[in-house]
C-alpha cells in the first residue's frame, strides 16, 4: 500500500513539475519521500532557490504561507490546509502598536512561526537557527520579540546588551517538557546529553548540554562522542537522528512531545493535494509585499 502510493507521489511529481518540502516534525513516511527536509530556515532559503513550478509543503500553514511569499509565481500546495501552529497567532497587532508607541529605537523581531499577518507589522523575520545572529547585528537598543516567549527568553539571555520585550506565546510542544520530566530522565540514563530546542522553558533549557534549533540538535548529534541522547524537542525528529546515527541510542524527555498538526500530514494527502491540486495557498498582493520585507530582510541578515 505504501509502495503504491509513493509510486503515484513520485509520478504525480513528474506530471505536475513539483517539489516536495517537509519540516523535521512531520511522520517518518512524508521526510522520506520528500525532496529537502530540513527546519524552518533551511527550508524558507531552499523554496527561494527551486525551479519546479509547484511546492507542496509538508508542515504547518505559517510555512505555506512564507513559501508563497517568498515565491508568488509558484503554486503553493498544503496537504492538510487544518494543519496549523497554535503559537502562530498568539500575538496581537494592538499589542504590536502599543508597544512600538511605547519605545523608540524599537525593532519588532518576529519568529518565522507566525502568521503571515502578524509578519506584516514586523521588522525582521527570525527562526530559531538564526535569531542570535540576526538580534545582535540590529542596530536597534529595544527588541519586542513575537510570538514565542521562550525563545525570546533565551535569546535574552545570550545578548544582554539589548532591551527585551516579551510576548505571552508558546509552543504547547515545548513548553509541555518540564523540567521535573526531564530529571527523571536523566536519573535513568546518566551518561545521555540533553539536546533542548530553545522553545523550551528556562528551566528545562538549564538542565541541557546543548540548546539548539531542530537541525543544529541533529548536527550536534552527529559530531557528538556520546552515544546517548535524551531529546527535548518534538520527536519526528527522532527518525533523522535514527537513520543518521544508527550506533546511538535517544530517548524521549519524558513527555509524549507530539504535535498533533504536523502529524496531519500524511503520505495519502501528499497524494491527493499534487493529483487533485487541492490546497494552495492564497496570500493577497498587498500582505505578500508587507510580509515579505522582515523575510527578505531575515535571509540577508542570515547569510
């Protein structure tokens, strides 16, 4: 069955000149068929560079939505258009003007995790591989920094120099993996590193040997010593830390570490969304040319 269906997907793909890109979180089945897997980075600077006419996006809607902003002539095809980020709209435009009256010298530093509305009162876009880099080389004193106060918090931590300005988001994901979990955890494997994605807590981020976005947790995993990890990030990770490093064991932090969203996108609707063309992704021209300034600006930052 599943044979059959990568058949139809790789032949679909021909047919219809298309490329298929999937996030790190999605099931085992839809990495393994796809053309590029990778982070939220890595895959916004890959659908800036593709030549296929269509794009099905294996993940959550913000990250249709910037495939299509950075790629309006493209078709932009989502397998499940319910698939979505909670944390993606946990920020207000009021709160966003509110503060930029409040503070001057103010940048607005969104992470990539938001809706593309929420991108067009931002100044710069930002994911978790390359907001460190990209904060520190602003010129601005204040940094309001949306949706996700967690990793506003550890950015916080690291560039001192600046002001910042919290926003009340999270990653339920992220947030869901405590610290008490973890420590239990490492009670059962001693010798195992902790790799803490920076949506976490500060809490549990204390309790890692190494703090770092989704792909910066597999690299690390590859040029590590250790032979025993304990993962604190979503676990559809697991499947490229598995396939990449088959004499090393990792283990869960002890919470079930599922996002239910992106595990709605499934071989069968990757299928479907290239044979019937269902799913793309609409963004209007007037938010497209608003969203795509703080994502412009976050690639050449980023470089």
């Amino acid at each position: 069955m599943v044979g059959e269906i990568i058949e139809e997907i790789e032949k679909l793909k021909k047919e219809k000149d298309a490329v298929i890109l999937a996030h790190y979180y999605v099931a085992d089945w839809v990495q393994e068929i796809a053309d590029y897997v990778g982070d939220s980075y890595y895959l916004a600077k890959v659908a800036t560079e593709l030549k296929e006419s269509t794009i099905v996006f294996a993940g959550v809607s913000f990250m249709g939505e910037s495939a299509k902003i950075l790629n309006p002539e493209k078709t932009v095809l989502m397998p499940d258009m319910n698939a979505d980020c909670p944390m993606a709209h946990m920020a207000a435009v009021e709160r966003i003007e509110q503060v930029r009256k409040e503070y001057d010298d103010l940048a607005v530093v969104c992470y990539i995790n938001s809706t593309a509305e929420l991108k067009t009162h931002s100044d710069v876009c930002v994911t978790s591989s390359n907001a460190m880099k990209i904060v520190k080389s602003l010129p601005n004193k204040n940094i309001f920094f949306i949706p996700d106060e967690n990793l506003g918090r550890y950015i916080a931590s690291k560039v001192p120099d600046k002001n910042f300005i919290f926003n009340d988001g999270f990653c339920h994901v992220h947030k869901g993996i405590t610290a008490e979990q973890l420590k239990a955890v490492k009670e059962e494997h001693p010798d195992a590193e902790v790799l803490a994605h920076p949506e976490c807590t500060t809490a549990t981020l204390e309790l890692a040997d190494y703090i770092g976005s989704t792909a910066g947790i597999i690299d690390y995993a590859g040029k590590s010593d250790s032979k025993e990890f304990i993962i604190a990030t979503e676990l559809g990770v697991m499947y490229q830390l598995e396939t990449n490093n088959p004499g090393k064991k990792f283990y869960s932090a002890g919470s079930t570490q599922t996002c239910p969203n992106m595990k709605k996108v499934t071989l069968e609707k990757v299928r479907d969304c290239l044979r019937d063309n269902t799913g793309v992704v609409e963004v209007s021209d007037e938010k497209r040319a608003a969203a795509l300034k703080p994502l412009s600006r976050m690639l050449e930052l980023a470089k």
